[in-house]
C-alpha cells in the first residue's frame, strides 16, 4: 500500500470510527468531527454502504426543514473469530462487525497434548466458529491468543513450557492454509487487554495484570497496546522477587511466578494445610476431588471468614505484585491498573493491598492519581479481544502525517 492508499485508508477507519461513537451520526456530523471535505466524506459513505459496512436510516424525529438521514454500523458487515488458550482450556468466540458475540464455546485442553493435536483443537474450534457465522464469506480474519512467548510479525508461537515439544510452531502459517483467512497471532494476554482497550475507549493509558498460569501485563500507552521491540512486553513474571526460593516452571529460582502464580498460591495453600492452619478436607470433598480448583475457592473463602493465616498469604501475593508494579509505574507514568483474577480472593482487599505497597515504594508525585482495581475477569474476554485485534488492525488506524 503506498501512501496515497495509506492516507485514504486512514480517512476511511476515521469515518467508520466516528460512526461507531454514537447512534445518530449524519455526514454533516462526520464532517465537523473529522474536518474532512464534504466531497471526501460523500465518497467514503458511499463506498462503505456499497460495502454493505454501514447502513443508512431516516430520523424518526418530526421536524422543519429536511430531515437527517443517520449512519449506523451493519452488524452483518462483516465477522471476525477470536481463538485463546492456556494450559487447561481453549476458548472460541465470533463477533460481528458491530462487536458483539454471536457465538461462544469451550474446549478442554490437556498440559500433555503434542503440537498436532493442540493444531488440530484449533482447527476444530475455527470450524465451529464458522459454522455460526451467517456468511462465512465475510469473515475478514482470524485473530488468536497463545500462551507464552510469540512472534507476533511473523506469527509463530515460540515457546510455553507446559506444552511438550511447542517451540517455533507457525500457527498463522498453518491457519491460513487451512481456512483461506487472514490469522493474527498475539500473547494471550495482549489478546485480553484488546478486549479491556475496547470496553474502556476512555483510558488511553493503563495496564492490565493477569495472574495465572504466570504473571504478565498487558500495556496500553496513547491508546495503542505496547509490545516492545521483540513483541513480549510486560513479561514479569521471570523477574526476581525480595527473598525469592521458591522453583519455576522456568527451572530459576526466586521468580514472582513462583509467588503469585496459580500454581503457586496452590503450593502455598497446601502448605498451610500441612501445618495445620486451615481444614482442606470439607471442601476436597465437596469439589470431588479437584483439588487446584478447590485449593483457591477455599483460599477465596477462607480470607472472607477472616482467616488470619489465609489473610497473611492474601498479603504476602499482593506485597510481591505491589513491589512490581511500583517499579513499572516508575518506568511508564502508568496512572490505572487493572488487576483480573479468574476467583475473586476478596478482591476489594486485593487491591487495597497492592496499593498500599505501591504508594509505600514509590515516589508520591508518581503515585498520586493513581488508581488500583481488581476484578473477575470475563471468561471469553481473551478470545472476544483475539477478535478485535483482528478488527483494530483492519480499522483502527487513525493518525495521519502531515
């Protein structure tokens, strides 16, 4: 695309974006928004309707004079699949032009699955997908969350460690030739911070925090989701803690996953059964023996009890994390922090806890205005937000150069 293309290409994603903003938009308003030519505008919505992108509506309003005629997103336009996965589960959505969810479905993954059959999971969820769409025809691209390290440019998934052998697999490659659509490949938890982008269009600038499998942020500066130079920023997770022991998946010792990961907070809490401190066995049963699952909603209902060595384990997580995060405040200026847990282990307290050691190491006039919130996160927002950035990179230019 030269930049003659490039130039009508943003006008065009700057009209469909001030469409999107309100429900009774006319080409005068676009005009006034964009400072775009009458002429200019005229060209794009004509060409858009004939898209079949937007439609066109009389105002219903009675009123002197001619009445407005409102340009509105065509759900139908267009259909984008959002695909992420972890360790344990892979999650499939499609989403309309108009970004909502028309379908959604789970599929259980297993840590020992080989790289074809985690291929062939992903395929299958593709498929599904594109079974729900009206017309397949215009699904314009497939968007997918891994775990672990990517090459977004390229879209190869480098590396995860709680799958065998899965190094280096060309994902977008094998995609494509299947289905015939474009892939986007990006970490899963970037993929879920599209989604937070998306529902928080008012906050140009913030991280969102997961805490899983492993500890990672998801950046967001001028509106715009920071990858870095070699597309894993926000990796936090292998940094070293204060007075850190503990294993790591990575085979170091004293990393913040092996604090505040899932596995570790389970590790933890088995730990605290040993020594007596807190009553395993009702809930083991009562959760069938599940026993990762259940280790967190008891810890998750033992805080709420008041359990005093629950609560000190409450404090220890959230005193590692708030160390971190005082430190990447201090880097990137960040003023809201969006902290998602899949339990909510007493989440107003969670965040009260995170930010009192940010405030307490760190300099006051960076932390002033800052805000701390900590929230379940959507079970389908990493796959909805794999979706968007499909949508995003299609759409969502809107810098022009002088």
């Amino acid at each position: 695309m030269n930049a003659v293309e490039k130039r009508k290409q943003i006008k065009r994603n700057n009209v469909l974006k001030v469409i999107r903003a309100s429900d009774e938009v006319s080409r005068f308003v676009i005009k006034k928004v964009t400072k775009y030519s009458m002429t200019t505008i005229l060209n794009i919505v004509d060409s858009l309707i004939k898209e079949d992108l937007i439609t066109e509506e009389m105002s219903q309003d009675v009123k002197i004079g001619r009445t407005p005629i409102y340009l509105n997103i065509n759900p139908k336009g267009q259909y984008f699949i959002g695909i992420e996965f972890n360790a344990d589960v892979l999650k499939s959505v499609a989403i309309d032009f108009n970004v909502d969810v028309i379908y959604s479905e789970k599929f259980k993954m297993d840590k020992g699955m080989s790289v074809e059959q985690i291929i062939t999971l992903i395929k299958t969820a593709v498929n599904k997908a594109l079974e729900q769409v009206p017309y397949r025809e215009k699904v314009a691209g497939i968007g997918i969350g891994v775990p672990g390290y990517v090459d977004k440019k390229n879209g190869i998934a480098l590396e995860y460690s709680y799958f065998n052998d899965w190094n280096n697999v060309e994902i977008k490659k094998i995609i494509e030739e299947e289905f015939a659509i474009d892939v986007y490949i990006d970490n899963n938890i970037n993929a879920l911070t599209y989604h937070y982008k998306w529902v928080n269009p008012k906050e140009k600038d913030f991280i969102v925090v997961s805490m899983q499998y492993g500890t990672r942020l998801g950046i967001v500066l001028n509106n715009d989701i920071f990858i870095g130079s070699r597309g894993n920023a926000g990796e936090i997770g292998h940094t070293k803690v204060r007075n850190g022991n503990r294993l790591c998946s990575c085979g170091k010792i004293g990393c913040l996953d092996s604090e505040i990961s899932y596995l570790a907070i389970q590790n933890k809490v088995d730990e605290l059964i040993k020594a007596g401190k807190l009553d395993f066995q009702k809930i083991y049963k009562k959760g069938n023996g599940n026993k990762d699952k259940f280790m967190l909603e008891m810890l998750r209902d033992e805080i709420k009890k008041g359990n005093e060595a629950a609560i000190d384990l409450l404090k220890n997580i959230t005193a590692h994390l708030g160390m971190k995060l005082s430190t990447v405040i201090s880097v990137l200026n960040i003023k809201n922090i969006i902290i998602l847990n899949v339990y909510d282990l007493d989440n107003e307290n969670f965040a009260k806890y995170v930010y009192e050691t940010i405030k307490e190491n760190s300099l006051e006039t960076l932390t002033r205005d800052i805000t701390v919130s900590c929230e379940i996160v959507d079970k389908f927002a990493a796959a909805k937000g794999a979706a968007i950035m499909v949508l995003e990179d299609m759409y969502g230019a809107t810098k022009e150069k002088n």
